[in-house]
C-alpha cells in the first residue's frame, strides 16, 4: 500500500469520527433545549418564574423561590409529565440513599447478584399523603463514573429545600 492511500484513509476515519461526535453532541444539546424549552412553557401555564433549574438525565427540575414550588418535568419517549410541589405543603425534606440487590440471569443461565443503589431526594407532606420523590441517581440507568456529581447535587438541593420550608413556631403559653 501507498503512503499516499494509507493517509488518506486515517482522514477519511478521523473525519468521520469528528462527524459522529458533532452529530451526538448536537443531538444532545437539542434534546437538553427541548426539555428547558418546554419547562419554559409549563412553568408559564403555571404562574411560575423559574430562578434556577437543574437537568438530570431525562427530566429537568425548575425552582421558583418567590412562590417556593418545585416543577419536575420528565420526558417519557415522545411524552412529557409535569409534576408541582408546593414547599408551603412540605412538611421536611431528606435525602434517601438505598442500596438493595437485584438478581440477573446472565447468557449461561446462572443467578448473578448486582448491588442497586439509588439516591432520591424525598418531601414528606404536612397533609401526610404519599411522599413525593425525585431521584437523582440510579445504578441501572446512571453510570458509577457520575455517582460523586449526583451525589453532591443531591446533596445540595437537600440543604436547599430544607432551608425554604416553614417550620411553625410552637409558643408555650404560662
């Protein structure tokens, strides 16, 4: 073979490489767009002013402060789904990590035990009423790599909600 062929051929591969990576990094920076383009959108049809967001795998979460809600909206295939929490009806708020096992069956047909861990935030309601979750990591969907980054995310918004919700100041009468 040339030398002539044999260059042309490793442009040819690295040009396609850089094709493929600009295709996937736009792809994912327009699926980003739309999940905030439509948390725009319901937050509008709700009176809400979102002063900050944050996007975790399929859902974006938005945070409105002067009126203290919560939006999550998740993507489900072609679907959105808009959920509201109000922080005046949380009663407290905490992080909840859970480690569990989960059994596989591989290709030879043996049981292999996998370690499931997850990490949600979790607000329980003054109205007791089933709590409300969202979930900032999952071993089946999230790699380990982004384990630490969700964590201190949780984290962070953990402190976040506890230090907007309204505790009512018991006053002892003499």
């Amino acid at each position: 073979m040339s030398p002539v062929f044999v260059t042309l051929i490793l442009l040819t591969a690295v040009a396609s490489l850089f094709y493929f990576l600009n295709y996937f990094s736009n792809s994912d920076r327009k699926k980003k767009e739309n999940l905030f383009l439509q948390l725009s959108k319901e937050g509008t049809s709700n009176n809400l002013v979102f002063c900050s967001q944050e996007i975790l795998q399929s859902k974006v979460i938005g945070i409105d402060g002067i009126h203290r809600k919560i939006m999550i909206l998740e993507k489900f295939k072609n679907n959105y789904s808009c959920s509201v929490i109000s922080l005046d009806e949380v009663e407290h708020c905490e992080l909840v990590k859970s480690c569990g096992s989960l059994h596989v069956a591989n290709l030879k047909k043996f049981d292999i035990e996998k370690k499931r861990e997850a990490i949600e935030l979790q607000f329980e309601f003054k109205n007791h009423t089933q709590p409300a979750s969202i979930k900032f990591y999952d071993s089946l969907v999230n790699s380990k790599r982004e384990f630490e980054l969700l964590k201190a995310k949780a984290e962070y918004w953990s402190t976040m909600f506890s230090k907007m919700l309204t505790h009512q100041q018991v006053s002892l009468r003499a």
